[in-house]
C-alpha cells in the first residue's frame, strides 16, 4: 500500500468535481455559462464560425482565471498586484551610478592635480 504525498504540503488542492479543485470546478461553470449567453445572444447577428470564436475568446477569460497560478498567487491576486505596481502606485526608479574607486581616491586626486599645478 502506498500513500502519495505532495513534495510541497502548500501545493495540495483537494478534487471536489471531476478531479477539479473548488475553485476550478466553479469557473468552469461559468466560463460555459458566458459560452451559452454569448452562442445565443450573438447567433441572430452574426454567423455560425464568429459566434463559435466569440464563445470561445469570451470565456477564456473566466476558465483561464481558475486554472493560472504565478509565484503562488491566483489569477486576481497577480491582477490586483499589477494593477497596483502599474496603475495605482508607480514609482520612477532613478539609477545614479557612483564611482567608488575614484570617491576613495578623491582627496589624493585633488591633492595630487594641486602640486601638479604648482610645477612649471
């Protein structure tokens, strides 16, 4: 007998429907529900093949957000979190490079330029 065990205890999502976790399970109801709702609210206006390719890149969306995961997070967590770095709070990070070679040596450079200076 043997028991699998997650390396990672954080990584284990219990299989609640159709080996889907919750979480998975309930977006992919509605990513099928905005499916149907589009095939029949589009169907009248356009033809079949757009239909199908609205269906499709209508619920995209609404399944992808069940499945992606980035650095732990789900999908409206890595959302907001960009949203926050991008939009809300951005920040201009400035770079001023300092020498440190010549901020150790400056006294000597100056002193050294001076008796230079000083010489015919």
């Amino acid at each position: 007998m043997e028991v699998k065990i997650n390396r990672e205890i954080r990584n284990y999502t219990e299989s609640m429907f159709f080996g889907l976790s919750m979480r998975q399970f309930f977006f992919s109801i509605l990513a099928v529900g905005i499916a149907v709702a589009l095939y029949f609210l589009l169907k009248p206006a356009v033809g079949m093949e757009t239909v199908s390719w609205m269906c499709v890149l209508g619920a995209a969306p609404f399944a992808a957000m069940g499945f992606i995961t980035y650095h732990g997070m789900t999908a409206e967590q890595f959302i907001w979190v960009w949203l926050r770095s991008e939009m809300i709070e951005p920040r201009e990070i400035k770079f001023e490079p300092i020498n440190l070679y010549y901020e150790a040596l400056k006294a000597n450079i100056k002193k050294y330029e001076s008796e230079g200076e000083k010489q015919p």
